[in-house]
C-alpha cells in the first residue's frame, strides 16, 4: 500500500537536471548483490558524501522512490549521494539489512578517491 504513496510523493516536485546518477553493485559478504545509485551534481570537485538508506523500516521501499528527494538534496547542497538498495525484511531479517549497509559504506570508502 505504501510504495506507491512513496512513489508518487517523490515525484511530486520538479526534478533537478544538474545532477547525474550512476547505478553500481556491491557484493555482500553472503555473496548477494546489492544495487546502489550515485548521485552527483554536475561539474563539482570530489570531497564529502552522503550515504542514504530510504525509509520504509526495512519493511518497504526502494531507491528509485526516492530519486527526487535524494536528486533535490544534491541539487541545493551539492554534496553527492550514495542510495543503498538493502534487502529487506520479512524474506531478508535483521541483521541482513545492517550489514548490506555496511557493504555500501566499504564500497564508499574504497570508492572515496
């Protein structure tokens, strides 16, 4: 019921076209794969970055409801974004979606050059 409500609120807004995004994968240590999209500001200097879990409790939710928002975000502050698609509960238990966090912010920080 929710993730078209998420959906729907993260197009609500226009789009920024001054960001650009990049989809990568990251293997787990249970050998999964994980999709994470980069968002970055077109023409900007590398320096810090935000790592991004969407909402939904780890119950509901995926990185493309939150394009907008996460596009927004980059767009006014400029600071480049890394959404994690974690595996979620009820099929993926805690701790699996911790450690897909913890996946993507290895790969960040081997990624940080």
């Amino acid at each position: 019921m929710w993730e078209p409500i998420l959906d729907a609120s993260g197009k609500a807004q226009p789009i920024p076209e001054d960001v650009t995004t990049h989809d990568y994968v990251a293997t787990t240590d249970d050998g999964a794969q994980i999709t994470m999209r980069w968002y970055a500001k077109n023409d900007t200097t590398p320096g810090s970055a935000v790592l991004f879990f969407h909402g939904g409790g780890c119950l509901f939710g995926h990185i493309e409801h939150f394009d907008g928002p996460v596009t927004r975000y980059v767009s006014a502050s400029g600071v480049p974004m890394l959404s994690v698609e974690y595996r979620r509960a009820l099929e993926h238990p805690y701790p699996t979606p911790l450690e897909d966090a913890y996946t993507a912010l290895k790969w960040l920080w081997v990624q940080a050059a």
